[in-house]
DNA sequence: ACCTATTTGTCCGTATGTATG
DNA sequence: CCATACATACGGACAAATAGG
C-alpha cells in the first residue's frame, strides 16, 4: 500500500492519509479483511507522527470502512451491505432532509466525503 | 455550567465533559445559541487539558451539537435535534454505501435529486 | 489598513493505560 | 509474563480565522 503526502499542502495530513488508504482500497491495493500497517509503522515510512495516522484511521473508524483493536490493530471491514437496502435508506435520509428544510446541496454536503474540510 | 470530572474514573476524560456539556444543553442551563467556554477556560476550570477539552467539543460538533470556529469559539446550535439526527443518519448511510463498495461519487449519486443539473 | 489578542486546528513528542495474542 | 498496538491525556509549538481597537 503506497500513500504519499504532501507537507506543504493546505490539506491536513491526516486527511491526505485517510484518502490515501480509501484510495488503496477501492483500487484494490489492499483487500477486505487486510490488515492496514500499525499506526507508528506507516507514519515511520511517511515521516509523520503516530497520532496523525491515528486520526487518520479513527476517521475511516467513524465512516465504517476500517476496525482497530487494541493490541491486534487494523483491519479493513469485512463485506458488504445490500444495494436495495442503501436505496431505502438514502431515500428515507433524503425525505427527513427535505422536512428539516435542507437544500439539495446540503443533502449532498451531508454525504459528501471528498471534501474534507470540516463542515461550517 | 457547572461540569464535574472524576480522574478515577474508567469513562474518558473527553467522554465525561461530553456528557456535561449535552445535560447542560438539554437540562436548560446552556441555551440555544449560547456560546460555551473557550477550551482554554473550561479546561483550567475542570483543571484537565484544552486539547482533551477540545476533543469534547469536536464528538460534540461532529453529532451536530455544537458549532467551533476559529477566532469565535463555540456556540450551540439552533436546532440540535433535527442536525444531529440527520448527520447520524448520513454518516451510516455513508458507512454503509462505502461498506458496500461505492466511490463518493457513487454515494453522491444516491442522494442526489438534481436529477440531469449540471454539477459543478 | 494595521496590529493585537483570542480561539480553534493541526502536528509533534512523551507518558501511561488497556486489550490482544 | 511479555510484546504489540491502539486509547487516552498531557504539554508545547505554530498556523489560521475571527474580533476589536
């Protein structure tokens, strides 16, 4: 699994390692069920501090495509939901938006995971 | 507001102060709009951390609770329920569509009921 | 327009705790 | 018991956005 990051860039490093490694798993670099390299090993390769990629990886913990353990590490989820399902379920997501009175653009923002910034 | 933390205690410092923050909000102590200590504040008055303070503050946000910015600091949101259920409901369809092996574009699509508008 | 203080955001480093194997 | 690896907490440093003088 190869990331690379940009120190000089305006985007945080955490969220350039979080993308790297959602990169290396849709393009199939790394499998489910693959383990993800331990925190101070891979910020030891990037020349960035363990924390960073821990947040890195408590970000893809909180969307639901990694686990970690402790003392066991990182691990790519296993598999995968019904696609019927996610309809239903982004239908409903989209109904009880529009009642909260969000635009359609805010119901995209709402799902939307390339733009890393911080929601304001 | 009036938060206690217990040192002894197995529950996580950030955890707690979380906590204290979401019954002053529901208990009535903290109302809508109003804004919270600066981290810096509550920290010294809790005598625990600001970065711990602030991790609080981000669960807090990320539920859709709270607002921070930079330079302002962090007030609570008008409407707490409506945003953080739909926040909730998003970030699990989002797990699960990612679970399911859909790229961001593909999650966006999902939701997306500017049917043939051009995205820009 | 400028400067300063405030406050959150990121990153680093260290230390200690806790679950796993 | 011991090594591994994430989890929490502290502290310091600097950046970036905001507000006020």
């Amino acid at each position: 699994m190869l990331i690379r990051v940009d120190g000089s860039s305006t985007v945080p490093l955490y969220e350039q390692i979080a993308a790297g490694v959602r990169r290396a798993i849709t393009e199939g670099a790394v499998s489910r069920g693959d383990r993800l390299p331990a925190a101070k090993e891979l910020g030891a390769s990037l020349d960035v501090n363990m924390h960073t990629v821990l947040k890195a990886y408590g970000q893809l913990r909180d969307e639901g495509i990694i686990e970690m353990r402790r003392g066991r590490g990182v691990t790519v989820v296993d598999q995968p939901a019904d696609h019927a399902l996610l309809a239903e379920s982004a239908r409903k997501l989209v109904a009880d938006a529009r009642r909260a009175g969000l635009t359609a653009e805010e119901i995209i923002r709402l799902v939307d995971v390339r733009d890393q910034k911080r929601r304001e």
